[in-house]
C-alpha cells in the first residue's frame, strides 16, 4: 500500500536555517583599474632567470 507524500505531515527535526551576510568583492576606483595597484609585487618567475640556472655537473666542471 502506498502512501502519499504529504499525508504523514512534516515533523521538525529543530533545524533553523541561519542567514549568512552576502560575500562580495570590494569595488576598486576607476583610475586604479586602468593603471593597476601601486603596491603590487609581482612575484612570478623571470623566463631569463630560469635559463640562466646551469645544471649541477656543468657548475662543478666551470669552477676548477
């Protein structure tokens, strides 16, 4: 025997669903859009400077 979904009645399992303030991204000004923030550091890697790394045998060879 089946028995209909809305028939049993809803019981509270004492969940209060709490609200949680909105996350956003603070909005920069127009002129530190176009050109960019002052104080950053850019901390990636030169291409120039990986190459010039040598390998450990050519080192040990170069410094006789």
């Amino acid at each position: 025997m089946c028995i209909p979904h809305g028939a049993t009645g809803k019981k509270s399992n004492g969940f209060v669903k709490v609200d949680k303030p909105k996350k956003h991204i603070k909005r920069v000004s127009q002129d530190e859009f176009e050109k960019g923030d002052p104080n950053f550091i850019d901390e990636r890697i030169d291409a120039n400077e990986a190459k010039k790394k040598e390998s450990f045998l050519s080192s040990l060879f170069e410094s006789n």
